[in-house]
C-alpha cells in the first residue's frame, strides 16, 4: 500500500558508508519521509534539468539558441538569491532518524504544469511524495543536490550552463565612466 506524502521541504545529505544522498522529506514532521538517490539517479537528474527548464522558461521563447542557456543560467541566479532567506538548516539529529527508515528511490518524476512542476518520488517499500514546485524551488532543489553530488566528488566537472552566466559576465566586465 502507498502511502504518499505532500512534499513541504527537502533536504539533500551525503552519506558516505551508503555512496548514496538521503533525500529527507518533510524532516522533523509527522509526515516524514525518506528515500535514497544513487549517482545514476541524481547525475541523470541533473543532467537532464537543465534543458527542461530551458524549454519551460517564459524567457526563452524567441531567444536565439546560443543565448538560452544563459537566459536559464540568469533565471538560476535569481532563483537562489529569492529562495536563499528560505533556507534553514536541518538539525543532524533529524536527518539521523531519517536515514534508517530511507527507502530506495525508484522512481522520480517531475512534470512541467503551466507556471509551476510537479514533482513526485517513489520508493521500493511503497512511499511517496508528491509536490508542486515554483520554479525557483526547482532550481534550489537542483542546486541543493548538485552540492550533494560535489560533495561525493561524483562530479568531474560542475554540471552547469555550457557558457558563463550573465551575472558573472557582468562581473568581469569593467565598468567605465
């Protein structure tokens, strides 16, 4: 029987005996739930994002393809600066309860809906949980695990926009009066 949770939060930790990232839903809650990512499942995520959100960004239409990925890259920036005052650290203790009950993920879906995703996990032993995501939380849920997946050194390189973001070329510009 499934039993599925509505995803509030997420929580990304690497665990090195397991070579695997507990996804902590809900942590500290009544409706906790947990599941486990391996490296094929979380770099295939990571992989495959990017150019769902390209295709899905209200930026991008009749944008030239070579600028796209920086239009995306720019949309990722001001995700993470809007969600940063979100963020809260979760107590260790809490991710220590989460991890023995983790199940294997095996399956992970995330949807584009009109302005939002829809995103849903499911785990061997039965549980789920289903959420709608604003976009900006789907790229702080992608960068909250690419910093997971760095941690594990499962990243050669940082997967990332193919061309400099526009904020960091507005960076090394030099700026004359």
């Amino acid at each position: 029987m499934t039993k599925v949770r509505v995803l509030a939060s997420m929580t990304f930790v690497y665990d090195p005996r397991q070579d695997r990232i507990l996804a902590a839903i809900n942590a500290g809650r009544r409706e906790a739930w947990s599941c486990w990512l391996t490296r094929r499942v979380a770099l295939s995520l990571l992989e495959r994002a990017p150019e769902l959100l390209a295709k899905t960004s209200p930026l991008t239409p009749g944008a030239a393809t070579g600028i796209r990925s920086e239009i995306v890259a720019f949309e990722r920036d001001a995700a993470i600066a809007t969600t940063s005052k979100a963020m809260r650290d979760t107590p260790t203790n809490v991710l220590e309860t989460s991890a023995p009950a983790a199940e294997l993920m095996e399956h992970l879906t995330i949807t584009p809906r009109k302005d939002c995703f829809s995103m849903e996990l499911r785990g061997d032993g039965g549980g789920a949980a289903v959420g709608v995501l604003a976009r900006v939380e789907l790229h702080r849920i992608l960068q909250m695990l690419q910093a997971e997946c760095a941690k594990a050194a499962w990243l050669v390189t940082p997967i990332k926009s193919p061309t400099p973001s526009v904020t960091e070329n507005i960076r090394r510009k030099r700026v004359r009066h």
